[in-house]
C-alpha cells in the first residue's frame, strides 16, 4: 500500500481487519455477520475463503431471521449464492416475515437467481406470515414466469424420476417372476419320485404353483 494511502478506503482493508478478528461470525447490531456483509457486496471469492479457510458460518441469520442465502438472493449476487448454496444453505428458510430466498429474488425480479433456487428445490408455495407466496410478490410478468416454469420443471422432474422409480421396480419384479419359476421348476424335478396322490396333496396346499 502506497504511501498516503487511505487505510480505511483500501479494498484490502476489510480483509485484513477480519483476518486478525478472533471470531469470524461477530455480528453487529443488526446481526449481520461477516458472511451477510460479504454476501450483500457481491465478493464470493471472500466469502469463500471466510469459509473454507477461517471457519466462518455461512447460516447464520441476522436479527430479522434473513440469512446469508436471502441476502444474496435478495441482491442478485448469483456467484455469492452458488458459494452458500454448495455450503447446503437451507434454500427454503424463512426470516421473521415467512420470506424464503425465493420470496426475496421473486420481489427484486431477479431472474436468474429465482431459476437457480427452483433448481435446488425452492419451495414456490410457501406462503408468509400474510399467507403471500413468492409469486405473489414477485415483481414483474417475467419473475412470475420464471417461478411457474420453474414449477413445471420441478413437477417434470419429479414425474420423471417416479416413472424411473417404477420401471426399476418392473424390472426387480420380472427377475423375482424369473426367480420363482427357476426354483418351481427344480422343485418338480425333486418332487419327481413323488406319487401322484402326494403331488396332489401339494398342488391342493400351494394352488397353481405346481401346475
């Protein structure tokens, strides 16, 4: 840093003062930690390293119960909200209103962070405390469009994954159905030195197994 150089108004500034704090997750009166002062700036490679390398938690909410995640969302930080969200940010959290991240992106309009949130499993019909889903106060045509194809994706989706549930589960019952008359048949190669009345007494006992 030249000389001359106003300490206070370098970038490297905050950093450093960070760097020597001995608790990285001080909050201040408002309940902003480091974390929800980095995430509102847009620095994910700082909000990175105060994660991975001093320990600093990237859940905790502020004293209006907005966490890391709304915040970022609510600011359209989208490098910021892919940090948090490999941190396994609880997408669907809600602050002291019932707001979700969603709730926040959707009211700001901020597309691509409402289609990434809906990607990891945003919740469009929670409602908060005034019964108002996301798309209730999104903000504009194209954050409400957003929110309903991100719904038919989501459903998409999920019918997709029950169909491929099924057909292994159609697959597991033809290697059972397979199973069965392998064993049937060497069962009747066994019963062969039975006497016609014995086989008759099984047949009755286990119905159409035998036939």
């Amino acid at each position: 840093m030249g000389k001359g150089t106003d300490k206070v108004s370098s970038p490297y500034w905050g950093f450093k003062t960070i760097r020597s704090r001995p608790d990285v997750n001080l909050a201040d009166k408002k309940g902003k930690t480091p974390i929800a002062i980095v995430a509102k700036q847009g620095h994910s490679k700082l909000l990175k390293l105060l994660v991975e390398e001093f320990g600093a938690d990237p859940l905790l909410p502020d004293n209006e119960g907005k966490s890391p995640l709304s915040i970022a969302a609510s600011e359209n930080e989208t490098g910021c909200l892919r940090v948090l969200l490999s941190c396994k940010a609880d997408v669907n959290g809600r602050d002291t209103n019932g707001w979700t991240a969603l709730h926040h992106a959707a009211s700001k309009g901020n597309l691509g962070i409402i289609r990434r949130l809906m990607r990891r499993g945003a919740e469009a019909e929670i409602k908060d405390k005034e019964g108002k889903t996301a798309w209730d106060v999104a903000d504009g045509e194209k954050a409400r469009d957003a929110i309903a194809k991100g719904m038919i994706n989501k459903h998409e989706r999920n019918e997709k994954g029950k169909k491929e549930k099924d057909d292994d589960e159609d697959d597991d019952s033809s290697d059972d159905e397979g199973d069965v008359a392998e064993k049937l048949q060497t069962l009747k190669n066994k019963l062969g030195g039975l006497s016609s009345e014995e086989l008759e007494a099984l047949k009755q006992t286990f119905g159409q197994l035998l036939s």
